[in-house]
C-alpha cells in the first residue's frame, strides 16, 4: 500500500476511535439528563413552592450560561477549590448532563401540563 492509502487508513483509525468516544458522551449524558430532567419536573409540577424554587433556580442558572463556560467551570473548578482533578470524561459527562437536563426539564414539564389539561378535560361532566 502505498504511504497515501496508509495515511488515509491511520485517519480513518482515528475517526472511529472518535465516534467511539462522542458516542459513550451522548449515551451517559443523556441517561443523565433523563434523570436530573425528570427529577427537576416533578419538583417544578408539584405543590411544594422549595421544590419549584430550586427547579426555576436551576432553569435561570442553566440557561444564562454558556456550556463551554459550565465546562470550564467544572473541569477546572474542583482543583482550584478542593484539590481533586476530575477526568476530562467525567467532566464532559457532568456538563452535558446538567445542561441537557433543562431540555428534559422542559420536555417533562410540557408534557406534564397537556397530560393534566387533558385529564381535567375529559373528566368535565
């Protein structure tokens, strides 16, 4: 094989190598933001005005900031403060967590409301 259809063959190595690793941040990240979406839902949909101030809280802080900013805050934060290195992964998967999070949220939180327009509708005499 001549060098051209080597280098070419190297590279390609490296994509899938890198479809890989972009496929294992998807999947953890959103099995995460799932979780932290639904939680913050059912906080926001029910009565208790601390559950719905913590979700409105978390919705303001999310929103208002950038995610390379929150990547940055927490790959580099946690050594700064509390001298624990974190793992460029770890960090990854945190970020996108959090930050899919709010579009769960938001998901969990429409559909809450047309389930429950709907429910009182059809139960109207």
């Amino acid at each position: 094989m001549n060098s051209y259809g080597q280098q070419l063959l190297n590279t390609f190595k490296v994509v899938i190598g890198g479809v890989g690793v972009t496929l294992e941040y998807t999947v953890l990240s959103a099995i995460g933001g799932v979780c932290i979406g639904l939680c913050l839902a059912l906080l926001k949909v029910g009565s208790h005005t601390v559950g719905k101030s913590a979700a409105n809280f978390y919705t303001s802080l999310f929103r208002g900031t950038p995610l390379l900013v929150q990547l940055s805050l927490i790959y580099f934060g946690p050594p700064s403060l509390l001298g624990y290195k974190i793992s460029p992964l770890m960090a990854g998967v945190i970020a996108f967590s959090l930050n899919s999070g709010l579009m769960f949220l938001k998901l969990f939180e429409l559909e809450s409301k047309i389930l429950i327009e709907d429910s009182t509708r059809l139960h109207k005499p």
